[in-house]
C-alpha cells in the first residue's frame, strides 16, 4: 500500500513536472496574450480597444485573447508599448509623430521600432468651460482654474504646445490641475476647477457627464496662436466639433485637432497584427457601430494617411491583399 502510495505520487510527479516544462511552450502556439492600452474608462480609446478585443476575440482559428485595459493616455501608452508592458495602443497622431521621431515630449529618443497600424476617429482639442466662469476664448483661460490634464496623457501633450505658443507656463493659471480623464467631469461640476481640457472623440462621456451635470459651453479655438500651430506642426488641422451633440451646446464649435491612432511596435509578431486588422476590416460594419465617433471612418483613408511611423508588416501583408496600399 505505502508502496503503491509512493509510486503514485512519483508518478503524479512526473506528469506535473512533465506539464510545467511542456506547458509554456504549448500555451505559446496555442494560446496568445494581448495588450492594448486605450485611456480613461470615459474617453473614446477605451471604446476603441474594447471593441477591437470583442472582435479578436471572437475569432476562431487565431486563438488569441485580448485585453484592453483603462491608461493614462497616449503617452503611456507609446511608453508602455516601449517598455513591453502593452502590445498595441491607442495614441494621438501628434504623440505618434512625436515619439517616432524624438521631438516634443520624445526629444532626442527617437521611438524607431514604432510602427502605425490604423488611423481612427478625429480629436479635436475641446476646452469645455462652466458658464459661470466668464471663459469665452482661449485668452480667458489665462487666471482660472484649469485642468490641463494627467501627465501620460495627450491632451496634456497638445495643451503644453497650446501654452508655449501663448507664451505660457503652469503659473499662467491660478490653478493647474493634472487631473486623470475620469475625473475632470465631476471635478467642473463640483466648482473644483473653472475649465477642462480633453483631446477626444465626439460624443463622449465625459463631456456628456459635465454638460449635464453643470452649465457648461465649449471654447471655440480659432485665434491667431491655433493658426500657428497648424502651419507649423503637420499633425494638426483645424477641425469643428458638432453642435447638438450635448446639452447646451447647441452651435458647432471651431477649434483644431488630430486623429486617434493605432499603433504598436516592430517586434510584435506579425501574424498577431495581421490577424487584429483583419478580425477589425473583416467585421467592419460591426466595428462601426461599436461608437459613435466611428461612424465616418473609411478602410482605405484609415490606412492610408495621418500616420507617421512606418506601418507594421503585418498590417501591411492584409491592406496589401484588399488592395488599399501597393
Ligand atoms: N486623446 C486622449 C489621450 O491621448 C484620450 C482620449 C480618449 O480616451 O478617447 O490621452
């Protein structure tokens, strides 16, 4: 019996030993783990990988499972892409431009293993104001509370172009606030701050939250320091927020912006990037009702243009085959 017990046991042994050495290798071809970073859970971008992970992983053959995680934004995502700790992400054309080659908040590292895998919805810069606060233009912002967003984030990176253009720093406020997404909406309800800065998609969820929880207008961004910044930067055009599309809100709204993009690095494989474009383009009827803010969006501009770093094999090797690119 004791002896029967013992064998049993080296027995069990010897299959979970043999398990634990077999397994890495197997769940590598059978099972792969993806990581997209999006940004807060009331912005666009976690709708964007959300979406983009229903549909990966409804796919049969590729086995691969996704995950799409709330971030900072899209500078932590280029920095978590870099670092190996996400896969794949969604970031600002301008901070894709940026960190492929080392300007702005990348100055002098030049991210070279960035490559572009798609070109998704427009951001403009939305400056969203409480109407008690006297803010009507860009100007108005100078003296007041505002939330010019997390590090880590985009609209933190185009407001910090907007400031050096208007000549100012963080002192230029009574207050700057560095508040995460998810929080600037209750954050100008609660009178914590006069002003909200977000590069985003419209309609979103934040912006919806703000309008209806206090009277709030957006700031129109159209003066002579916007020009400059679009003559001079390539990424940014002017651009309109629709009106209607929140309470009091009624008239469409000028200001300037950039698109949302998809983005991940050389080395991640290319069948994973292949088979992600494809479970999007395939399903793209779908994906499109996934949001809003998706509603416009065209396969062949998508892959075509305002991306800077080079687009990865894998996408290649699928846009290739619908004949969008040579
Ligand atoms: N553009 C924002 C950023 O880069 C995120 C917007 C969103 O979450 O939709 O941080």
């Amino acid at each position: 019996m004791k002896r029967h017990a013992f064998s049993a046991a080296a027995f069990t042994g010897a299959i979970l030993g043999a398990a634990m050495f077999a397994s890495p290798a197997m769940a590598q071809d059978e099972e792969k783990f993806i990581t997209i970073g999006t940004g807060g859970q009331t912005g666009v971008y976690y709708v964007v990988g959300q979406s983009v992970c229903r549909l990966v992983n409804r796919l049969d053959d590729a086995n691969i499972k996704c995950n799409a995680p709330s971030t900072g934004g899209s500078v932590a995502n280029v920095n978590g892409i870099k670092s190996g700790q996400l896969d794949m992400g969604v970031v600002q054309s301008d901070v894709q431009y940026q960190a492929y080659n080392g300007t702005g908040n990348f100055e002098g590292e030049p991210f070279e293993d960035l490559r572009a895998v798609f070109r998704a919805h427009g951001e403009p810069l939305t400056i969203l104001a409480r109407a008690d606060s006297g803010i009507e233009t860009l100007d108005d912002l100078e003296g007041k509370r505002v939330n010019i967003g997390n590090p880590g984030s985009g609209q933190r990176n185009t407001m910090e172009v907007v400031m050096e253009a208007k000549g100012w720093t963080e002192d230029s406020f009574s207050l700057a606030s560095q508040l995460d997404a998810a929080e600037m909406a209750s954050a100008l309800a609660d009178n914590n701050i006069d002003a909200m800065a977000y590069v985003v998609g419209h309609p979103n969820g934040s912006i919806q939250e703000a309008t209806t929880t206090v009277d709030s207008r957006l700031i129109p961004l159209n003066g002579e320091a916007i020009q400059g910044i679009v003559d001079e930067y390539p990424y940014y055009s002017m651009s309109t927020i629709p009106g209607g599309l929140y309470k009091g809100n009624d008239e469409e709204v000028e200001t300037f912006g950039v698109a949302a993009t998809f983005v991940t690095t050389a080395e991640t494989d290319e069948e994973i990037v292949y088979q992600t474009v494809k479970a999007i383009f395939d399903n793209f009827d779908r994906f499109k009702k996934l949001h809003p803010a998706f509603a416009n969006l065209k396969p062949e501009e998508m892959v075509s243009s305002g991306l800077s770093a080079p687009l990865h094999d894998g996408a290649a090797r699928y846009y290739r085959e619908q004949g969008w690119i040579e």
